[in-house]
C-alpha cells in the first residue's frame, strides 16, 4: 500500500436513512430507488465513486470498483435470501429473530 489512511473529521451532512427493520421491509424496487438515489454512494467530478454519508473515496478506477463488487459478492453468499424457506426475521431494532428456525 503506498499510503496509510488517514482519520479526517467531516462537517455534519443532512441524510436520509433507514432503519433495519424498515429496510427489510422495503420491496426490491423500492430498494433499488434508495441505492439509486445517490445518499448511499455517488461518483464525484474526478470521475472517484465516493461514500455519500461520509465522503471517503470507495473506487478510483474501474479495477478497483471490480475488487469492490467481488468483495460485495463474497459477502452475499453469508446472508439470507428473502425468498428462502425459514428467512429470519427484523424486530424494531434490528435484532434477528430466528427463534423459529431449527438448529443446524
């Protein structure tokens, strides 16, 4: 790595987010409409895909963005499907509720 990162504080920022159990509730469209709507991420002027609640840089090149993806779907493969038999489910603040679900 040819730097070390640094610890910047940001001034406040105005977002709109979403809790647990109200993002497990969101359907698939009105998920993507909240991805899409840039408070999550967006791709600045010098073209660097950047986190919109704390501005730090994600991805400066494609490659890196690739490296990102690849890390997103090596973590897909640890959650839950909502469609899969015995989905858990999201209490009011966030916890899992699987007391349902048989003991592997």
């Amino acid at each position: 790595m040819g730097s070390t990162p640094k610890k910047i504080k940001l001034q406040s920022r105005e977002l709109e987010v979403v809790d647990i159990p109200t993002m497990h509730g969101l359907s698939d469209e009105e998920y993507r409409d909240f991805i899409q709507s840039g408070e999550l991420m967006y791709v600045d002027h010098h073209e660097v895909l950047r986190s919109y609640p704390a501005d730090y840089p994600i991805a400066t090149t494609r490659e890196q963005l690739d490296i990102y993806i690849a890390e997103l779907q090596r973590l897909r493969d640890t959650m839950v499907s909502r469609s899969e038999n015995g989905a858990t489910e999201i209490d009011d603040v966030g916890a899992i509720d699987d007391t349902d679900k048989p003991m592997a």
